[in-house]
C-alpha cells in the first residue's frame, strides 16, 4: 500500500471555522457566566420535566425507573416524564425536534454527535449549573469523557457511560491451546504472533476477528496512533492518512485479514458473533459491549468466559480510543433548572438517586464514574475477571474517539 500524496490534505473550510474558536476545548469553570441562585425546592409547584434519555421501551428501563423513584422522594414537585422516542436515528429525531421548537428538557447524544449538538445550539451550556453544585464532582469523570462534551470551553453534556475500546480474549481457549494470554507487556507483534498461534482453520477457529480500522471513532486512537498515525487531527480540519506513520498502520491491519488471513473479513461472518460463539480467540471491543458478550455466553451456555487485556503497544506507543454518551437539557426546555436537579442526580454519586448506581444492581451499564466504577470491578456477574486494568487505561493511555465534529454526519 502506497499513499496517494503526501501532501496533508485539508478538509472543509466549515469544520475550521466552527471549531477554530473552540481551541483545545479545556475544562473551563463557567466562563464568566453568572452561576443561577441555588432554587429551593420548598413548596415549590409541581413540574413535568419531559426526558428522552430513559426511554420506557428500553431494556435496562427498571433501572431508571428505581434511580427515578429515589430522585422523587428527594424533589417531590418533580414528575420525570420519559417518553418513548420517535422512529428514526437519534440525529435525526433530536434535529426534528430542534427545528420545531418541540425538544424535551433531557436528551441523550452520543458521543461522535454531541459537538454537532452544541455548536447548532440545540442543547445549552451546563457550566452554570455546575458551578453552583459543587459536591457534583467533576474529577470522579474521566478527562476524555468530559472533554468529548466541551464547545468553545464549555460543558454542554454530562456523560453516563464512556470507555476504552479493549483487547477482549477466550481464557478457555488460550488454556487448551497451551498459550500465554495477553499482558500488558504485550506489542502489536506479540498480538499478530499469538493469533497465528491460536488460529485453527481446520477447526473453524480464527486467531482473531475485528480490528477493522475503517474510519469510525476507534480509528484515531486504537489503530493508527500507536504508529503515531493521524486519521484526523485535533481540530478535525486535517487529515494526515497518508503519512508513512498511517500507511505503516493501515497495512498491518490489512495484513491480518489479506496476507495472514487471522482475521476474517466480513464476508466470513460478524466479528462479535465469531468471538462470542467461541470461534474466534481474540476481539477488539468497548467495556460496553461486555454485558452484551457475557449475555450471549450465558444464553448459549458457552464453555468459555471473556476477558480483557491492556491494548496493545505499538512502534510508537499505547493509545486506544474511548467513547461514550452523555445527557444534556435542551433549549427547549421550559424548566431548566428543575431539569438540572434531576440531571445532577441522575449522574450524581448518591447510590440510588444515580442510574450509575444502579448499573451496580442491574449490570445494565458500564458506570463512568471512578468512584462506581471501583465498586463495579468487583462484580463477578457484570465485570470482566481483568476489570481493574479499565480505570488505569482510561488515565494513561485512552484518548478521545474521533470523527466528532458538525461535519461528521457529511462523510
């Protein structure tokens, strides 16, 4: 694989101008911005804050609907209203909405679309509220995490869930083949020499199955930086694919699927059905894929259980991405501050008010934050036998996924 240029290419003249302003995107306090006086939920009257972050059809809804029922026994005047979404993608819906002046006070952004979000002013600037609630704690979120919601310096989204996209492996298989799991000492070379190891093509066994660079938030971080390739730089108004750094990258991953043939390409079958069924000894994934995989281990009662190791080394260094969502209050909302109430709860620290703590009793989530989430690594029954390295990676090594710009939606 040859590049086509060196020359950096530079993308649309839109994304510069709306994010040039924005600058390293830095936690900031509120900006200059008069915080709101502290409401007092005495007598107050009774109010309807309409939510499109704890959709009744859900499956994890029991969750919302005890951490709800605590919030209510704090703030009685509050009536949380969770309705059921419209059809279509969340973008989609959520725009609609915008447009006709209709959007509920809570909405959920996915990470990769929050920037958008902001920077059409669909959801409004929470710094002022932050600023005022100081025992939220914003040093129990991880930076990444917080920094995916920042526009201009502010904090537009608070997340519920972020993570690191993780090496996942077959502890079963690895004892029966008789090889060392993954560490973290391990490189990207001992990663393609322990697939070639555990590959089985006569028993329909892949040494590997994912690790697809093929543009998506993991990109950036988990397949190209560890050669110190760019997919996208920091203000996203570059690319750099064509570097001998990016080139390097995308030829090794392309290599375990065209000349190594460890990985299977999608014509072979999905990479996670692969993993989960027991055909596949190692998969790349988010820790929010873990209740899903443990799910399918339980429902087809494999022999197998699903851990996690450190991603991998490369010539550069260790980096992997990390994504998530979050819950903002819109501009459309006709109580912001009770809708802030019941937000900072909702992903507070108290145990039953927050749906983190109720990711503890349910297993319906990854909590992101460190305090539960020190709680949730002990759990045998949601977390990985390896959980502990999660809250390490995420400090040192986890960067922020990427494409997440307004012009995301546009390639």
């Amino acid at each position: 694989m040859q590049p086509a240029s060196t020359t950096t290419r530079t993308r649309r003249a839109v994304v510069g101008a709306a994010l040039a302003t924005g600058g390293a995107l830095a936690l900031a306090a509120c900006g200059g911005a008069a915080a709101p006086a502290q409401p007092s939920t005495q007598n107050r009257s009774p109010v309807t804050v309409r939510s499109w972050i704890g959709e009744p059809n859900s499956e994890r809804y029991s969750a919302t609907q005890a951490a709800d029922a605590a919030i209510k026994a704090r703030y009685p005047h509050i009536t949380i209203q969770h309705e059921v979404k419209p059809s279509g993608s969340q973008i989609e819906m959520t725009l609609a909405g915008a447009a006709a002046n209709t959007l509920p006070d809570l909405i959920i952004a996915q990470g990769t679309a929050s920037m958008s979000f902001a920077v059409k002013g669909i959801d409004i600037p929470l710094d002022p509220y932050l600023a005022k609630s100081k025992d939220f704690d914003l040093k129990d979120f991880p930076e990444s995490g917080l920094t995916l919601y920042q526009y201009e310096k502010k904090q537009f989204f608070i997340p519920y869930d972020h993570a690191p996209i993780m090496l996942y492996y077959n502890k079963e298989m690895f004892e029966k083949f008789g090889v060392k799991p993954p560490d973290a000492s391990w490189t990207m070379d001992d990663l393609i020499a322990t697939a070639k190891k555990m590959h089985r093509p006569q028993e329909g066994i892949w040494g590997m199955a994912g690790f697809n660079p093929a543009g998506g938030f993991n990109t950036n971080g988990s397949y190209m930086a560890p050669w110190g390739g760019v997919l996208l730089n920091d203000t996203e108004t570059e690319t750099q694919i064509d570097s001998k750094e990016s080139v390097t990258a995308l030829e090794f991953w392309a290599n375990t699927r065209l000349k190594d043939r460890i990985n299977p390409l999608p014509a072979d079958g999905n990479a996670r059905t692969l993993f989960t069924t027991g055909k596949a000894a190692m998969h790349d994934a988010g820790m929010w894929a873990y209740r899903d995989i443990v799910l399918a281990k339980n429902k087809m009662e494999l022999p197998f259980t699903p851990d996690i190791a450190d991603w991998p080394k490369g010539p550069k260094t260790r980096a992997t991405s990390s994504m998530g969502s979050g819950y903002g209050i819109t501009k459309d909302s006709k109580a912001p501050e009770d809708a802030w109430l019941y937000l900072s709860e909702y992903v507070g620290k108290d145990p039953d008010r927050s749906i983190m703590g109720q990711f503890l009793k349910t297993g319906f989530g990854i909590p992101v934050r460190f305090s539960f989430m020190t709680k949730w690594e002990t759990l045998k029954d949601f977390a990985p036998p390896n959980a502990k390295i999660i809250q390490p990676a995420m400090k040192t090594y986890a960067v922020m996924g990427r494409p997440i710009s307004p012009a995301k939606t546009d390639f």
